[in-house]
C-alpha cells in the first residue's frame, strides 16, 4: 500500500520534503529523541483474532530511515520495536516508556 500522508509523493513533492523526519533529522540535534515502531505481525500486545498490520509494515521502514539518519548525524535516538501492530496497546507502551524521556526534557 502507498499511503498519501502529504498529498502525491510527485504533485506535492515540496509538502512532503517540508515534513520528510529523515531530511530534518539534523534540525533534532540535542533534542532527546524516542522512536517506537512494530513490523505488523500480530504480537504480544494484540488479541488473537489480529492480522497482519499492512500500515505498521509501511511505517516500519520510514522509521528505520529516520533512525540510520540520525546515528549517521551522531544524534542519540531510543529506539523500541518488535513484533505488533499499528494499535493502541503498542501506542500506550511506547508512551509509558517515552514519558521519562519526555518529563526530563521539560525540566531543562
């Protein structure tokens, strides 16, 4: 699948660099950087019933990208990922192990 998350990757070419993570990766340097993403296989978080996860499989190797740039850059990153899907159970873990990272970063 090829999601339009800024319009058409062609048409709209300067929307999409104006937003592409892995152009602005410098722009992070000295900014603490937490990044959580799953390869759409069903995982432990999710109910028996799940199926493969064609959005997180499509996001999976943006993040990758980004996170390659960024060790590139010599900016440190976090990084959490595994098995799973695009859902909440994954969104709320990812979230509770960002918010220490978050919480320090406005106390500085």
């Amino acid at each position: 699948a090829d999601y339009l998350l800024w319009g058409d990757r062609t048409d709209q070419a300067d929307v999409w660099a104006a937003h592409d993570p892995v152009g602005m990766a410098a722009a992070l340097d000295g900014k603490p950087i937490y990044v959580s993403w799953q390869d759409g296989q069903p995982g432990p978080l999710d109910p028996p019933e799940a199926t493969f996860d064609d959005l997180e499989a499509w996001v999976a190797p943006q993040n990758e990208a980004f996170v390659a740039r960024s060790e590139e850059l010599g900016i440190p990153v976090t990084v959490e990922t595994g098995q799973g899907t695009h859902s909440w159970p994954y969104w709320q873990q990812g979230l509770h192990h960002a918010l220490p990272i978050l919480l320090e970063a406005l106390e500085e």
